[in-house]
C-alpha cells in the first residue's frame, strides 16, 4: 500500500484540494485502509469515502 500512495500522492493530493477534502482527512483514511482489517469493514470504509466526496462535490 505505501508503494501505491508513494506512487500516487501527487494525483491524490490534486483530487483532494480539487474537491475541497483537507489533507489530513486523505491522510486518516489512507492510515484506516493501510491497517489490517477484515473485507467487511474495507468496503465501509470505501462506501464512507464515496459518499463523503459526493456530498462535498455537490455541495450537500
């Protein structure tokens, strides 16, 4: 996982200020997903993610 982020911080970064996410929230998210968890609690984690950027895109 550290390679990937390595690899795509600077793409991260641009979406995020792109789409008004703070950093430090990429930040925590990114340190969830690295920790070992089951698939279960992944794929909320995705879902939270999904839906957080679409309301801040939209503006809700």
């Amino acid at each position: 996982m550290s390679i990937a982020l390595t690899a795509m911080a600077n793409q991260f970064i641009e979406n995020a200020k792109a789409s008004n996410i703070q950093l430090e929230v990429v930040h925590r998210v990114a340190v969830m997903l690295t920790l070992q968890h089951n698939g279960a609690v992944i794929t909320l984690l995705a879902v939270f993610v999904v839906i957080a950027v679409y309301r801040v895109t939209r503006n809700v």
